[in-house]
C-alpha cells in the first residue's frame, strides 16, 4: 500500500483566510489537534513576516506531539543580500525546526513582474538559499509558487526551477496550484511530465478558486506525488486551499492509501468543529464527509430507502468520519419521519394515530413563521410532547421588563430584568442585571425559579446564535435564537422566534428550562 | 466548438437542501433569474410528489422565457400500475412542458432493495414508461440514477438499463453520481466505456459528498457529455448538488466551451446573490468565482505583487464573472492596504505619515475587541477620518433608556425607546416605539436629529446582521453588528461590536448616521 505524507498548512496558508487570526495559544491548541489526528507536517507559520509566529515556535517546542513534526516556512532570499545575512534565512534557522518550507518562483511572470529580476537570478535565489539550510543541517521542502501557472507559460524554465531546488538537496519539490485555476486532467499531465524531469519526491498544494481544490489535489496522488498539503476545512485566501477534511477520507476509504490511521479518521469531524471553534468560524453544515448534513436525509423517498439500507443514499458509514446520521423534520417530511422521532423521544406513538398529521401541520405552520427544529430538537421534543402528551407547567410568567439605559456616551449601558413568575400559586417577584438585557432576563427569570427547581442551577448555556431572518426590514427584521444548553449529563437546544430579539430569546429560554424539569422528573 | 447544455435542478433538488423551502412566487422569479443567466432547461419541480410544484408549472406557463426551457421531474410508474393509470405518469403529463426528465433505477442494489422488484421488471418500468410519454410527445430525459455505483457493482445491468431507456426514445441519457462518492478519473473511465455501448447523447449529474462534484461533471464532459446538470451555489441535499456557478466559469473560461454568453456570465454573481436572497442564505463569501473573498486580497507580499500586476494572484479576471477584486483590512494588512484605502476614501495621506503606524494599531485592537470592517467600510471610514482629519461630530447623546416590556405570556412585548440628544447646545428629547428594542431606539433617534438634518429620512436600513462571538459565553457573549444602510445613491456599512446587543446596535446606527451627514456635506 503507498504511504501518502499530510502536510497541514491551517496555522500558515489557512490563517490568510479572510476573518482568519490565531492567536499563540490558538495555534498551539490546534497543533495538539492536528498530531491527534495524525498529520505528518504542521506548517506552524512564517517566523520571518510576524513576531507572533516566531514565539510560536519557541512554545511549540514545549509541546510533545506523537506524529507531527513542526515546519517553519519562508521565502528564498531576497537578491541583493547574501544568504547568511538574509533575515527570511536567518529567521528560519531561529525557528529550530527539524524541517523547513522555502518557496520559490517558478512562473517567469512572477520572476519578471514581482521580484524583478533576471530568470537566471532566481534560479541562484533558489539554489542558494536551498543549499544553505541543507548545509546548516534542515529537510528542506520546496515550495514550487504557481508551478502549473508557470509549466503552461514556460515548462522549461518551470522544470529548471525544480532541477535548481533538487541539486541544491531539497528533499521534496511541492507543486503549488497557487492561484486554484488548474484543471484536474492538466494537474495529471503536468505532475506526469514533471516525473520524466526530477528524481526527488513531489508533493502537491492546490487552492479552491475554480472549485476543484480536492480533485487536484487527488488527480496528482494518482499520478504519483507522495505529499499532500491542506488545509482543515479548506480554509485559506480566497477560496480556500484544498480541504483535509475531504482528502484524507477520500485517500483512505476511495483511494485506499496509507496516510493516518482508522481510528484517527474516525476524529475527523471532531476535529473539524475544533478547528471552526478555535477559528470562531460556524461550521459549514454543508460539508463533505463532517459536516452535519452530510448525511441527513429529508425527502420522504431517500428518508423510506436509508431506512431499509443505508447504503442506498450514503456513500460511506458515516461512523468511520465520526459523523451520523440524520432525519430531518422539515416541510418536505412525511409521517416516517414524525414517528422515527417519536421513537427516539420515547413518546408512544401509533402509527396511524390522527396527531401524526397535526404534528405535521404544526410543524409547516412554525417553519412558516421562521422557527427551524434542525438545530433545535429540545422545543420539537416540547412541541411534541405538548400535542401528545408527556408535558406539563412548571411556572407561568406574569410579566416582565428589561431596561437597558445610557446615561453617558462613552459607557456601556446598564441592563437590568424584574420578573414576576407564578409557581403553583406562589407568586417571585425579582430582579437582576447583566451584561445585555437577555443575559440580565435570563438572570433573573433563573434567580426566580431555582427557590423552586434547585436543579436548574445545574444549566449552562453552551451557545447562543441569532439570525436575522429577511434582513431587508433592517432593525425591524424577525429574528431566531438558536441557543444550547448542558447540564453536565445531557445537551439540548431550543428556538425562539420574534420581531423582538427579547421575546425570541425568551422563548428558547423557557424551552430549555421547562426541557430540563420534564427530564428531570422523567429520570 | 463544441456545445454544452446546461441543465438547471435548483428548484428540484436544490430545493432538498437543508433548510431550504422555496414558495411557488420564489420559484417564478428564479425561473426568470435562470432564464437571464441562459441556462437551457429548468428543472421546476416533482409534480407528483408536491401539490406546490403542480402550481408552478400552471403558473410557469405565463413567463415569457427567452433560452430556457422548463422541465418536469418524476419516477418511473410504479410497478403495479400500468402507465396510463399511474398518478406520477399522468402528473407529469398534467405538468404541460415539452420536456420531461424521468428518473428509473439503475444499481442493482436499488432494485432490490429499495423497490423490492426483480432485474428485469425494472428494465420493463423504464421502457414503459419513457415509451409513453414519448408517445405523448414528450422529449424525455433519463436521469439513471446512481449510475456510477450501478456500474461499479454490476456493469451490465447499469448498461441495461440505459439500453432499455434508449430503445424506448429517451432523448438524452444522464448518468447520475446520486450518492456523491464516485472520483474524478472513474468518472471519465466510465463514461467513456458508456460511451462505446449507446448512441444516445449523454449528460451528467454530481453530487458534492465527496467534494469533488464540480470536477466529476468537468471530466465527464472532457469524456464528451453534452448535458451538464446543477443547482446555482450548489444547492442540494446532503454536501449538495454540482455547482454551477462554478461550472459555467470553468466551462467557458477554462475549457472555452459554448454553454452561455459572455454577456450572460458577467451576471453570474448577481445570479448567484439572487438565489442565496429567496433561500434566505447568507452567500458564502469564499465560494468560488462569484464570492465576496474570491478575488480578495489579504497578505502583504500578495497584496503588493496584485497592485504590480493582477494575474500574479488571480486565475481569472474578476469581471468577467461579475466579480471584482478587494484589498482586505486586517492585522496581516500592511501600510500598502491603509493608503490603497485612504485614497479610495479621497483622504490625504503621504505614504510617511506617523499616522499611517498609528490608524495600523487602533485597527489591530478594534480587531482584537471583535470589530471587523470587511463589510463595514462606512465605520472604517469615520475611523480614518476621525484619526486624520475629515471628521466633525453633528450630535452629542445625552442619554437613552430602552425598555422591553412583556405583560402577558402569549403577547408580544412592548418596546419603547426615550433619548435625549444635544445638537450645537439644543436639547432634543423623544420617544418612540418599535418592533423591538433595536427598532425603538433607532426609530426615537432618527426622530431627534430630523428636525436638525432633513436628509437622514433618505436613509433606508438595508441589512441588519447579528453575529455571537465566542458563544461559549451564553447570553452574556459579545456581539458584533453589521448593519447596511442606503439612500438611494449610495450602500455603506456600519459595525458595532459589545456584550450588549442594544449597545452594539447603537454604535452601528450613529457610525451609519453620522456618514450619511459627512458625504451629504463633502457633496
């Protein structure tokens, strides 16, 4: 079986993504991830740009990783200094890592227009620089920048390039898509005829700007390259680069290359949340392979077929990426879907019981209205429960006020909630403030209850998401709170749904403290 | 050279998104949408499966659509049912469209499994029904569904199954990768070995479950399909369907293919909006070709070699896909970025400027406290000005005090919004309702500062976005706030970042009033 290298570049080429900062210790965290995962290379950065990367290099030494092995990248030197005074250089040294990155330009373009130099000069820029770290003891990868750009311009000077990093000791030439728009039968030529030229192993680094990132990078290992580089979720400039999360499942369980182990792809999607959490990005639902549609199946027809083999419309087990599968509730459901969920709420449910179609009617009726049960399954299981049965009061709200008042232009305002809630007869009246008027209602709608309920002190609000929904009626615009809730044991999530983001948060607070009370006494 | 068709299914399988519901009126106006862009056939919609789409297609008869065709989608009749009794056969007829795209099985696991029916009897479900409607004077399409994985599991019967199709009329042939898993090169494999078994022209049809959809279709027409088939963004169950908006580019541009006009792929980004707009879909910015960071440029070394020369980082040129470059703001940005903007905004600046350094810090920290000015350049400019010159205040607030109040569990709150403001020593104090906090105060602001400013009633509120950031803080998180604002000549973009969603807002609404007041004067 052929290995196949992965070589992470998240902390480098993904942190140029738009939106995109990592702090050190971000940096830090994921690379622990990574090494979980077990990627070969993490690209950790580029010491000579920015001083927040060199001190990562210094902290990554700390770090004790299984697999991984931390790269420092940089760019050949620049024309007019000499190698051992070029700070790019002198930087990368300093990193300390066992294996260094050096890009270089291979497009005449690039070597024309941007370093402005002669093509025969930046084959020394390339040679030297290469034959400088090797000297000073560093694996030295080469970076070919736009090497396909620059094989359909000039293939001999592209070649030359690669000739010039190899005699100098580069131990892999990496072929980079840098610009994305390389098209995956010329990936495969390009990286055949490349073969014919060089002896050194090849690796491949492609970008997602004609949306072919992952085939490229997947139509080279076919053809022969034994590194592959990427990115988690594909982040990146532009596009993105071409996507891990994709390549390393599509190697293992497609291609049936050797690169990380069974039980490190079945973190995939762990991962995956990981890295969106740390970047502060929301996953992409939509994803291949992780993310949390990639097996949800909603049409009446798919949802009849999975249940009788799943392999109908599921390419792989989810299982072996960590993934799962899904039913979705939604307008295009039918009753299968419906009862499966009553089923998995322990509601008993017959089949042909006329609620079933209630259920139905409801549901489209509040998708209508903007709520949306994919993410929140704790008000369906409310909702249900309130049609069917199994639910009951536990407080009535008499009324509240939330106050949010300014009384000087450079301070924050102040918040502040009073509740009146009735519980069984007895009647909390009680107030708090907070940092905003839904934390100070959510506050004092808790500081009322637990009097009453001690156990929902155990609650810890996870998450807590708003959409605006129609932004065309700007401040006017329906909003939906989406918010999670834990207690250490279990997780739900709830909706809420109004003009007003105080009455939307409301409603997904109640539903999570009336979801934790009915659980409770059910246990 | 050679011509493609393009084949649209975002109203039918693109409907099977997650999250999405399309109304018939949503329909309509994308069909016109599809019609500009030039796609040859929309798929409408499964008549028999869904009362709405029936609507539709009455509805559809009324556009007067310049190159697009509408198509009707449907199974094979079922397997007790003679076709001229079988409802989904005569729906599709009811349907009224000259086209017909019909759908049968054509993985043997299928058969089997899911409709329970032996080899041949499908084989007979396929030619029947296709014969009928052709004797109906229907120019019927075969969707072969799941193909690939019928091929690889029993290459005969998939090939039978095809053959059935094409004695019984089918005017086009359309191997479907339903379930997403297949690669790149055993697509091209495939096709061409179909190719050597049926005469009939062939089209292909991708899904994303691997991330290589768009590639797969790409192959599939080097190995000579003639029909594309996908839904715009990529819409579509699961990781979705083939993208066209990445299609058509890589189709005209990559591999110069007749399929749409120039002039007609100029408009792709506005295509591509207008459909994120009805599926209430945030676009997704790094998309390929038409998203807002395709052509963005962040890094320093990049953003200097795209001011030299723009094809040194872009593969294409932007406008040709309605798309335009963008020097992006961000702590990786350098003082190349701060003047490219200052001269945008017409502020004087010499490249030497101190303050050039200090406007480069204040933005590291605004965007450390969770700022972002990617997509509120309005703020980005007051900051500029405030820091340079340009900038002079219109209003002092005094105070505001914003009250939610909620009197009875089923009713909506009550919101209500008091200012004071102090315009050149007048006091003004007012008061006003509104749907919710956000609206009240807005509404009592613009109030106050009319009388003094007249044009602000030409401001509308465009867009009004609500972002958690770090959601692990529940209800007490920070929040940013983007808002659009308009007056008919110009957009611009406002944010405000705080723990206090009202707070946010505010800031987001004086930054957006006060650029209104500073354009109206330089005018």
């Amino acid at each position: 079986m052929r290995h196949i290298e992965i070589y992470d570049t998240t902390l480098r080429d993904g942190a140029q993504s738009e939106d995109m900062s990592f702090s050190v210790e971000d940096k830090l965290r994921i690379s622990q991830k990574l090494d979980f995962l077990g990627v070969h290379y993490i690209e950790g950065g580029w010491p000579g740009a920015n001083p927040k990367d060199l001190l990562f290099f210094k902290e990554a030494k700390k770090l004790s990783l299984k697999t991984s092995k931390i790269v420092a990248f940089g760019s050949t030197r620049k024309a007019n200094h000499k190698v051992s005074f070029d700070p790019t250089l002198q930087s990368l040294l300093h990193a300390g890592t066992e294996v260094v990155t050096l890009f270089g330009k291979s497009w005449n373009l690039h070597v024309k227009d941007v370093l402005g130099v002669p093509l025969k000069k930046n084959l020394e820029l390339i040679s030297d620089s290469i034959a400088y770290l090797h000297s000073k003891g560093k694996r030295v990868f080469f970076d070919a920048e736009h090497f396909f750009d620059g094989y359909l311009a000039d293939p001999d000077y592209a070649i030359l390039t690669l000739g010039a990093a190899e005699k100098a000791g580069a131990a892999c030439l990496i072929l980079c898509d840098t610009n994305g728009g390389t098209m995956p039968w010329q990936v495969k030529e390009i990286v055949k005829a490349v073969q014919k030229e060089v002896k050194t192993p090849l690796g491949i680094h492609t970008h997602n700007d004609a949306e072919v990132a992952v085939a490229n990078a997947l139509m080279a290992v076919e053809a022969g390259v034994s590194q592959v580089q990427g990115t988690i979720n594909g982040l990146g400039e532009r596009c993105g680069n071409a996507n891990l999360t994709s390549i390393l499942p599509n190697l293992k369980l497609k291609m049936q290359f050797d690169c990380i182990s069974d039980e490190q792809l079945s973190h995939l999607q762990e991962v995956s949340r990981f890295v969106s959490e740390i970047a502060n990005l929301s996953p992409n639902k939509y994803q291949a392979y992780v993310g949390n549609a990639a097996f949800a199946h909603k049409g009446g027809v798919h949802v009849d077929a999975v249940r009788k083999n799943a392999r109908t419309y599921e390419h792989i087990a989810p299982e072996k990426v960590g993934n799962k599968q899904r039913i979705l509730i939604s307008d295009y459901s039918g009753r299968g879907n419906i009862l499966e969920k009553a089923k998995e709420y322990k509601i008993p449910l017959a089949p042909d019981h006329p609620r079933v179609r209630e259920i139905l009617h409801q549901l489209k009726d509040l998708e209508g209205q903007g709520y949306q049960f994919e993410g929140a399954e704790g008000s369906l299981e409310l909702m249900m429960k309130k049609a069917i049965g199994g639910y009951r009061r536990f407080f009535k709200l008499v009324g509240f006020r939330v106050i949010v008042e300014k009384r000087k232009e450079e301070e924050t305002p102040i918040s502040e909630a009073t509740i009146v809630v009735d519980v069984n007869g007895q009647i909390e009246h009680t107030a708090a403030i907070g940092n905003g008027p839904v934390n100070a209602l959510d506050t004092a709608l808790r500081k009322a209850l637990q009097k009453f309920y001690p156990s929902l002190s155990e609650i810890k609000l996870l998450d807590y998401k708003v959409r605006v929904l129609a932004a065309q009626d700007g401040s006017a615009s329906k909003v939906r709170v989406l918010s999670e809730s834990g207690d250490g044991h279990i997780k739900w999530g709830t909706v809420g749904v109004s003009e007003n983001i105080i009455e939307a948060s409301w409603q997904a607070l109640v539903d999570s403290i009336e979801y934790k009370l009915l659980h409770d006494e059910e246990v």
